[in-house]
C-alpha cells in the first residue's frame, strides 16, 4: 500500500509542473498587468514602466516561469502587487479561514446528509423518503449564489441572527473565549449554506446502495437468523453503504479546502476563494498563480485521500 502511495506522490511532481506551466502562460496572457488599474489621467506612464521593467514584467515569458519556480522550490511565491505582502504569507492567512469553514461545513455536511440518506433508504417509498427526495431534487437545482443570498437576506438582514460579513469580530481581542466563539458564529450561516448544497449527491447515494442492499442475500441471511433489525441496518447494511460515500470524502475535503468562490464572495468571507477573485480582479498573477497550484495539489491529494479511505472502510479492497 504504501509504495503505491509513494508512487502515486513521485507521478504528482510532473502533473503539478505541466499545471504550473498552463496556469503561469494563461496568467500572463490575460488582459493588462497588475498595473494597469492604477493608470489614472495624473499617472505618469514612464513610472508605470518603471515599475513593469522594476518587476520583471517586461521580460520574456520563459525567463519569468524561470524565475517564478525557482523561487517556488524555495516556498517563495513573490509578494503580492495589491496587497504588499508576501503571497505565502497572505494565502496562509486566509487558508486558515478557509481550513476552519471548511471543517465546520465537513461536519454539517456529513451530519446532515448521511441521517437523511440512510432513513430514506430504510423508509423506501414512505413519507419521510418523498419528502428526502424533494428536498434533494430542490437543494439540486437551486444555484449556489440563489441559496446564499436567500439565507442572508432573511437570517442575516431580515432577523439580524447571524453576521452578514467578515469572519470575526473586530472588537474582540484575539485569543480570547469571545474571540473564538465569534469566529464560529460569522462560519455558521455560510458553512450551513454550502452544506446544504452539498448533501444532494451523499443523499441519493446513500439512499440508492440503502435499497439495493435491503434485498442482498447476506441481508436476507441475518434476517432469518433472526438478527435485530437495528443491527441489520448498522453492522451490515450500513457500512456496505459507505462505500460510494468514502470513494468521494476525499475529493470533499480537499475541495471544501479550496475554498468557495460563490460562498465566501456573497458573504465577504476572508478566506482563499475570495481572495481568488479579488486577485483576478486586480491581475494579481503571482497571487492567481499561486492559488491554482494548490487548487491543482489539492486535487491530486483529494484522489489519492479517496483511494486510502475506500481501503480502510472497505477491507476488500487494497492498493497493491
């Protein structure tokens, strides 16, 4: 198991470099430089071409990627043209926004869709299943930004309950309790809102492996044993289940790490997708750049995290 996974790393290194390559001509070819939205009619345009010629922005392409990877195997991605600070630095700052939202959305997520899919698949055809399905079917079709906005007009303006922006409270000194829980109350609303957008596709698998596995012949067998209903469902049914659920954990964790773009821009959340956008906004390439190749590592991990949990929850199954 482990060589298939020392493999599966070393085969990532090239994948990440032909990533780094797209991503750093792409960046390069977009419209304007970081610069060119601080062009005003009192702008001198030989300062603006000094600080291009300062930047290196008006060297060849390959001497710029040169220079970029060579500084990247060293964890140093340039700083930052609007923000001032190094890129490491300010994507660290806001990863750790995201890791938090994105655990407290994990544990929403999970505790909401797994319930939900199980019991619709125990209750086949009952009330509580249609029910299950139409919630699935609308969570489905809504947009991700329709969702947010609706729960932060009403929860957020309309009943003043939870904070429509930031992640904390700025007059709460860091470090302490109120500091902390303040933090968690700003995640709730949009932690619930990209939970809620995500249950679907948990829920309909759990659902479908639910019913299938209702009629296997090991289900029928402990049933004639005379095994409990409950235990049937939970040390049989259950974990057979879990397996099309586990083979995708790993893409949700790391995709939920990426950060969301519609989620943490509606509600003006600090964390790495709203950065993404303001650094487009602004051609912020070594930001932009930066935060593609974790997007690309990320996802590359997410694979190799669903291979190990599916041999863990399913003992059949092992990487050789």
């Amino acid at each position: 198991m482990w060589k298939t996974v020392v493999r599966r790393v070393v085969i990532m290194i090239p994948q990440l470099f032909i990533l780094s390559l797209l991503i750093f001509i792409m960046a390069k070819n977009m419209p304007g430089d970081p610069f060119t939205g601080k062009i005003t009619p009192e702008t001198d345009p030989a300062r603006i071409e000094e600080l291009r010629e300062l930047n290196g922005l008006n060297d060849p392409w390959y001497q710029q990627y040169v220079r970029w990877m060579g500084n990247a195997f060293q964890g140093e991605f340039g700083n930052s043209y609007t923000y001032k600070v190094k890129v490491s630095t300010l994507i660290g700052e806001r990863a750790m926004n995201t890791f938090w939202l994105s655990l407290l959305t994990a544990v929403m997520l999970y505790a909401i869709a797994v319930p939900l899919g199980v019991l619709a698949g125990r209750f086949h055809n009952s009330w509580f299943d249609r029910g299950v399905v139409l919630y699935s079917f609308i969570s489905f079709a809504i947009p991700t930004f329709v969702l947010a906005l609706i729960l932060l007009y009403f929860f957020g303006y309309q009943l003043s309950l939870f904070p429509t922006t930031g992640s904390v409270d700025v007059r709460e000194a860091p470090g302490t309790a109120g500091y902390y829980m303040s933090k968690i109350y700003h995640m709730i609303l949009p932690a619930f809102t990209a939970a809620v957008l995500g249950t679907t596709g948990i829920i309909q698998y759990l659902r479908t492996e639910v019913v299938d596995a209702k009629s296997m012949d090991y289900v029928r067998t402990a049933r004639a044993k005379g095994v409990p209903a409950r235990k049937v469902y939970s040390k049989h049914i259950f974990r057979n289940s879990l397996l099309p659920v586990a083979a995708f954990i790993g893409f949700t964790i790391t995709g939920l790490l990426g950060g969301s773009i519609f989620i943490e821009t509606i509600f003006a959340y600090p964390g790495m997708g709203h950065l993404f956008i303001q650094s487009i906004s602004s051609r912020d390439y070594s930001v932009i750049t930066a935060l593609v190749m974790l997007y690309g590592f990320l996802a590359l991990l997410g694979s190799l995290l669903s291979d190990i949990i599916m041999s863990i929850v399913d003992p059949r199954i092992r990487i050789e």
